[in-house]
C-alpha cells in the first residue's frame, strides 16, 4: 500500500469516525501549547496545573461538537481560575478555547461569533493585566482567539456560499426539468390539435361520400365513381398531411436530411380555395366573402387562419343545416375570420369538444383571440382575430 493509499485511508476513516478526529485534533493541539514556552521566558517544568490544564482541553475539544458552548464556558472558567491563582496562563487551555472558538464562530452568525470572542478575550486580557501576566502572554491570547474566531468566521461564509451555490444549481436544475415537461406537454398538445385537424375534416368528408356512394350503389351504380374517387382523393391528402406532421417530429427544426426539404410549415390560407371546393364536394354550401386585399401574413399566423377556417366548416358540415359563411377580413395589423351556419337538428350536436379548444389554442398561441358559440336564433358562429402586422410579413 503506497502513501497515496493511507493517505486517502486515513481521511475516510476520519470522516466515519468524527470523535475520534476531535480527539487527536485535542492531542495535538493541546499537547503542541503544552511543549510551547511563551516568548521570553526560561523552559519549565511540568506542573499539575498544566496536566489539569491538558486533560480539560482534550476533554472540551473531544466534546465540541455536541457540547460546544459547555466546554468553551468550562475552558474560560478554568482559564480564569488557574490565571487568578498562579498569575499566568495556562497555553493547553488557550489552545483548546481557541478551536473551540473556531466551531462556534463557525457554527454562528458573525454578530454573534464576534461578540463571544471579543467577550472571552477582555476577560482574558484584563485578568492577566490585573495578575500582572507578561506582556507576550496577553499578546499571544489575543492572537489565538483572534485567529480561532477568524478562521471560523471564514468557514461558516465559505459553507453559506457554498450551499448557496448548491441550492441556485439545484433550483436551476429544477427549473430545466418543469421547462422540459412543460414543453413536452405543450409540443403533445401541439400535435393532438393538428392530427386533429388534419384528420377531422377529411374523415368527415369521406363519411359522406362514402354515405352518397352507399346510396347510389344500390339503384344508381354509374354514380357512385365520382363518389369513389372524391373518397380516395380526401384519403390520399389527409396521409400526406399526417405524414408532413409526423415528419416534422422525425426530421431536424430546419431540414429534412433525405430529402434536402425544409420542414417549415405549409403556407395555409393560399389553400383555402381547395378547402373551400372539398366541402362543396361533401355537401356543404360555403358562401366566401373578402374585405381588404390579400397578403402575405406571417408563417404561424396564416397556418393558424387556416386551421380554424377548416375546424370551423367542419363544425359546420357536422352539426350544420348544409351551408355556412366564410368571411376574411384584412387589415394593415391583424387577418379576422368569421364563420356563421345555421344549427342543424337538434340530435346532430354531439361532439367532444376538442375542436373548439383546438381553435381557442391556436389562437391564443398567437396572440390572438377566439369566440365561439350562439349568435341569435338558431345560428353558430366563430369569429378569431389575429395579430399580423404587414411589417413583420415583409421581413
């Protein structure tokens, strides 16, 4: 084993075994002051006060961490007693008060700390000036207490920053992991509303004509290819549409790596006349209207205008009475759409209700605002605003 190797031996077993590290830390600091003289003065002999001396600073610094103000008080008493019998200081003492008082400043807040330390070291001083102790000796006290209160003053502020550190690293850990589950949260709602959306509509669609295409085939089987094939056109864009979501997922933010394709979103009310011409060819009477010139609007926006325009004439188809009314409002700030349909029978409204929340959340993750619910007699009506300066568009 080499000296690396006890090294590290030496300190684990110091950690597990505190006690007895407090005692050969007293061995030694006391047993150092015992063997010191004081400046100035002739080499003496060992007294009985000093192995008094010795075994009550290695019983205080062995106890200074359960009994730490008993022992610093027992210390400075004893101190105080063997100074006004004899005239001097005892140095194994002196020691032990000290470290004791380097763990109690260390333990403590500065005020504190400070005042203790102070207090002991005015005792201290004066008896040994009313004793008419030498000069060195009373020097030398104050040095010890003044070293012991700093050294632990250093070690409670190293240990409060310390924690502090730990605490601002664990709250920013913390706060990462909300922000990614918040995310996580938010990116599956994001994809619950557009698989929503994008299968909504043209399910829908297919519903009734493959409802049409049921009906003809039984007494007019000519007329059902039409039917067919709307039915396998509506099917054939909702799995593009799924597939251009899924990959948004699979693919990287900016381009997909096998096909050099970016993964921007598709521009959206420029298809608003296929929209129109798909739920014409399901059966619903969509009367379009414009007020103020087209224009280019930003990316999430027009995808955001679109998607409600389409969750809104599928409400429309669905509980409707066939026809609805679309009308898009352009201004220099913001796009305005308003969709209104006649209610149909009363057992054809049932629904979960996610359409509606689907276009509240898009709206709102825009910055823009969404009402939906009944306008008057017998009437349903959608009406989103969306902020879309002009300037932003151009850039």
């Amino acid at each position: 084993m080499n000296l690396a190797q006890t090294g590290a031996g030496a300190r684990d077993t110091a950690r597990r075994h505190p006690l007895l590290r407090d005692v050969l830390l007293a061995v030694g600091v006391v047993g150092m002051a015992l063997v010191t003289d004081s400046p100035g003065q002739a080499p003496r002999g060992t007294t009985t006060d000093d192995v008094m001396g010795f075994a009550l600073g290695m019983l205080a610094v062995a106890a200074r961490r359960r009994f730490n103000r008993v022992a610093l008080g027992a210390c400075v008493g004893a101190a105080i007693v063997f100074l006004a019998r004899d005239g001097q200081q005892q140095p194994m003492l002196t020691g032990a008060i000290a470290l004791l008082l380097y763990t109690y400043a260390a333990r403590t807040d500065r005020r504190k700390a400070w005042l203790i330390a102070g207090g002991i070291a005015v005792l201290l001083f004066l008896g040994g000036l009313l004793r008419e102790a030498s000069e060195g000796d009373n020097i030398g006290l104050l040095a010890w207490l003044g070293v012991g209160a700093s050294i632990g003053d250093a070690t409670r502020s190293r240990r409060a920053y310390i924690a502090e550190v730990e605490e601002r690293a664990r709250r920013a850990e913390q706060s990462r992991d909300e922000e990614a589950r918040l995310r996580v949260v938010q990116e599956r709602l994001r994809i619950a509303r557009e698989l929503h959306d994008v299968v909504a509509h043209h399910i829908a669609v297919i519903k009734v004509q493959a409802s049409g295409a049921k009906h003809v085939l039984a007494h007019r089987p000519d007329r059902a290819g039409p039917a067919l094939d709307h039915i396998s056109r509506a099917a054939d864009t909702a799995l593009k549409e799924m597939a251009s979501v899924v990959g948004l997922l699979r693919n990287s933010p900016d381009v997909d790596e096998t096909t050099g394709l970016g993964t921007e979103p598709t521009r959206g009310l420029v298809r608003l006349p296929q929209l129109v011409d798909s739920f014409t060819t399901a059966g619903l009477r969509v009367e379009c209207h414009q007020v103020g010139e087209a224009r280019d609007l930003p990316v999430l926006v027009d995808m955001a205008a679109y998607r409600i325009a389409q969750e809104a004439l599928t409400n429309a188809q669905k509980y409707g009475d066939g026809a609805a009314r679309l009308t898009i409002h352009y201004t220099p700030e913001t796009v305005t759409l308003d969709i209104t349909n006649a209610i149909g029978a009363p057992t054809a409204r049932h629904g979960s209700g996610y359409g509606i929340l689907g276009m509240r959340e898009r709206a709102a993750a825009n910055a823009g605002t969404l009402r939906a619910g009944p306008c008057g007699p017998g009437r349903f009506a959608v009406h989103a605003k969306l902020p879309a300066p002009a300037r932003e568009a151009a850039q």
